[in-house]
C-alpha cells in the first residue's frame, strides 16, 4: 500500500481525521493526567509536572488535535501526516528488531478491536527469527476497578497477551477484557526475571503494556488515541520510543492496511 492510499484509508475509515473520541474525553484526560491520576497515567511516572495547557501543546505537537483551549466539544482530530510519520518509526523499530532477532513481548488492553493487528506482527517477527515472549500464562493479576481490586488471568492468543476474568472464557479464546493497567506487563516481566529468561529487546501493545514497560526501562512502541496522553509524554521524555496516534476503536479489519504498510517499511512482508 502506498503512503497515499493510506493515508486516503485512514481518513475514510476515521482512524485519522475526525474520530469518535471527543473533545470532552480528550480534555477531561489531560485535566487527569495533570493531577497525576493513576487511571491516566498508565503505568508512566512523568519526570516533571505537566500542566493542562502543556499537554494540549503536545497533543496538538504529536496527533494534530486543536490547539485552542476554546474549542471544547465535538469530535477531536487527528493528523493523518502525524500518523504516517509515527507509522514510518514504528516500522524502523520492527526492522531492528527483526535484524537483531532480539525477543518481543506484545500485549493490547484493546483485544476487542486490536489483536489481529498485534497478532499479524507476532507472526512476522517470529518468522524472522525473534522469540515471541508469552510468561506467566495463566497466572493471576489482581487490578484496581471502579469496583474495587478484581482478579484476571493472564493469557496469550496467537503470541498476544491480555487479560480476562477467570472462567469468562477458556484460555486461547479471543475475547479479553479491555484494560488500561500496567499491571499485567510488570507481572510479564517479573515472570521472565524470575525464571532467569531473556527480557525483551522491545515491547508492542498500548496503554499500560507501552508505558508500564517503557517506565521500566525497556524500548516500548504501541498505538494510542487522542484520550492517552501518557504515551506521548512517554515520547517527550525518552521512554517510549514511538507513539502512533490513531482512533483505537473502530473496526478490527480497519487496522488491515496499516499492518501490511507497516511490515513493508519493515521488510517482514511474506
């Protein structure tokens, strides 16, 4: 696919341009991210305060989201030109990734609408020789809800892990629960330590799996929606690599296009 039809793609399917993320969302993120909520900051522990107007200037700097604090209601925006270029460093880490066959662990709190799109890389990294990481398969990992601490499950589908409510459905079925916690990829990782196994040369996923890992030290890449600024000040001060900005909620065969244009970049194509 060529940067013009996907581009062309991304604004017809509302992955880019207008999205379905509104502006209340976004701004009422920021306003929690500013006041240092847990529930936005995924697992990221910012090295300075960022305050509300500071992140509308980064979101605007990073996704193309207006940049007046006046415009408060709507659809919220995204640039598709920031997506293409965020597209293009997501790629080049995937190439370098493959070239070293370092291991990769891949994670999504969005299985409903992204784990093919994971899943497919999965299978190219493993093809090129990278071990996809699955740890702690079936442990359990206690979260914080708006309903107090539940348990979940740790589980892996064709190399990507989420989590689900134990006994909501049997292992290696695709339905998970959607999940902004850092919690199951500190619990991954732990797992690996403990065993004594390889760490990851590079973690894929968004929400808690990018920013968890990224606070940890470990190169980390993921997809994120206008409402999750934690994974661009991640990008602003080191600790996630790249942050692709899109609509995280549309349809699964939506992300098709960019699956195949992204393992082009990356010379993983089959």
């Amino acid at each position: 696919m060529s940067t013009g039809a996907l581009r062309a793609h991304l604004l017809a399917a509302r992955l880019a341009g207008p999205v379905a993320t509104t502006r209340e969302e976004s701004l009422r993120s920021y306003r929690l991210f500013a006041a240092h909520d847990p529930r936005v900051l995924l697992g990221l522990e910012p090295s300075r305060h960022w305050g509300e107007r500071e992140l509308l200037d980064l979101m605007a700097d990073r996704c193309g989201v207006s940049a007046d604090p006046r415009h408060v209601t709507g659809p919220d925006v995204i640039d598709p030109e920031c997506t293409l270029a965020a597209l293009a460093a997501f790629a080049d880490r995937l190439r370098r990734v493959a070239a070293t066959r370092a291991p990769v662990l891949i994670g999504t709190g969005h299985p409903h609408r992204l784990l093919a799109f994971y899943a497919t890389l999965a299978e190219a990294l493993s093809a090129a020789g990278c071990e996809v990481l699955t740890p702690a398969q079936g442990s359990r990992v206690d979260m914080a809800t708006g309903y107090g601490v539940r348990a979940y499950t740790l589980d892996y589908v064709r190399g990507v892990a989420l989590v689900r409510e134990p006994g909501a459905q049997p292992p290696g079925s695709t339905t998970g629960a959607h999940s902004h916690s850092p919690l199951p990829v500190r619990h991954a990782l732990g797992a690996l330590a403990d065993a004594g196994r390889p760490l990851p040369g590079l973690v894929i996923g968004d929400h808690g799996w990018v920013c968890g890992a990224g606070q940890l030290g470990f190169e980390a890449i993921g997809l994120a929606d206008t409402d999750d600024p934690a994974l661009f000040v991640g990008e602003a001060e080191g600790r996630v690599s790249v942050a692709v900005p899109l609509d995280d909620g549309v349809r699964p065969d939506y992300y098709r296009p960019l699956t195949r244009y992204v393992l082009n970049r990356a010379s993983l194509s089959r």
